[in-house]
C-alpha cells in the first residue's frame, strides 16, 4: 500500500512538473514575442492577399515620368510614333469607357468598349478584360478611371488612364472644375470620336 501512495505520489509530481515547465516555455514565448518587434512587411499575410499587395505597390510606385500613375496623354496615344514594344498609340490598348451609356454614345474613342464603372469587377466582366495586352481606361476627366485603374492594377492588369480623360480628347468639354454647379470649357485635342453604343 505505502509503495502504491508513493508511485501515486511520484506520478503527481511529474504532472505538476510538467504543468510548470510547459508554463515557463509559453510565459517566455510571450516575452520575447513581445520583444522581438516584428517588420510591417512581415505582418502581411501569404497568400493572394501578397499578391494583391505586390500589384498595389506596383501601381502606387509607378511613375512615367509625367508625373501621373500610370496616365497618358491622348497626344502621345495618336501622335504617330509607336514604338514596336511601347504602349504608346491608342492601337496598343483594349479601349474601356467607364461613362454613362449617354455620354458614350454622344462621342467616344473608336473601338471603346462600354464598362459601368459599378460593373467592372463583376467576374464575368473581369473575364472579357485581356490579360495580354495594356487597357486604357476613359472617363470625363480621369478621376473615375484612377479608381477603376488602381483596382484593375491590383487585379494584375496593365491599366492605364487617359490623362483628364474624354476632356482631353475632344475639342471643348463643359466642365465643373472648382464647383460642382458652375462648368468652364476644357479644351482638348479636337480628335476624333464616334458616336452610338456600338464600340
Ligand atoms: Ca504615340
Ligand atoms: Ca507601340
């Protein structure tokens, strides 16, 4: 009976041993978790959102050396000089206009497909959209299609804005400027568009 309470005895110990070890192992942990400041780039989860991350800094660095992420001038687009491995005539790029179907039909881009901004990411809209070939984004101004670009940009698209968009491209566009109820002609390039819903 005495050697029975003993080895219970004993038995008891370990596990009130191991009980405190295993304390001390995670109470140390915790410490030095807490001492150890992690980098912000190590904080970002794997995965797709690195991915999306990766694309975001991308777009976010991106300069062209006209000051706009990612922009261009309607000029450079149609000026002739298209260098063989440059996005840099308006044939290089999948056309997207993000306008109202009014203001599209009323004059846009040859060859612009029609996307509502509220419809871009939609998967079977993301779906047309080509992966092997830049798209030029076209608004009224290029306000909206920043925002479509930088959402396409960290899809992995190689999104680009027409630089103050369709106000660039024709010859005088109404528009509000520094109140959204008074508008000042914005003179553009005068360059040619069609008209009706067809691209
Ligand atoms: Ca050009
Ligand atoms: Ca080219």
């Amino acid at each position: 009976m005495a050697e029975l309470n003993a080895k219970i005895r004993s038995i008891k110990c370990a596990v009130i041993g191991l009980f405190i070890v295993s304390s001390m192992i995670t109470m140390s942990a915790c410490v030095a978790e807490k001492r150890v400041e992690k980098p912000v780039s190590a904080q970002i989860p794997t995965g797709d959102f690195t991915l999306i991350a990766h694309y975001a800094d991308v777009f976010l660095s991106a300069n062209n050396g006209t000051g706009g992420h990612r922009t261009i001038f309607a000029q450079t687009l149609i000026d002739g000089v298209d260098e063989p491995n440059k996005a840099d005539e308006i044939n290089d790029y999948y056309i997207l206009d993000i306008r109202k179907p009014d203001d599209y039909a009323a004059g846009h881009v040859a060859g612009a497909v029609n996307v509502q901004l509220g419809d871009l990411a939609k998967r079977d809209v993301l779906a047309t959209l080509p992966t092997d070939k830049p798209i030029l984004i076209i608004c009224s101004t290029g306000h909206t299609a920043s925002i479509a670009n930088a959402i396409l940009s960290c899809l992995g698209y190689d999104a680009w804005t027409l630089r103050f968009g369709m106000a660039s491209w024709g010859a005088s566009t109404p528009t509000a400027v520094w109140s959204s109820t008074v508008k000042q002609d914005i003179k553009g390039g005068n360059y040619a568009v069609v008209t009706g819903t067809q691209p």
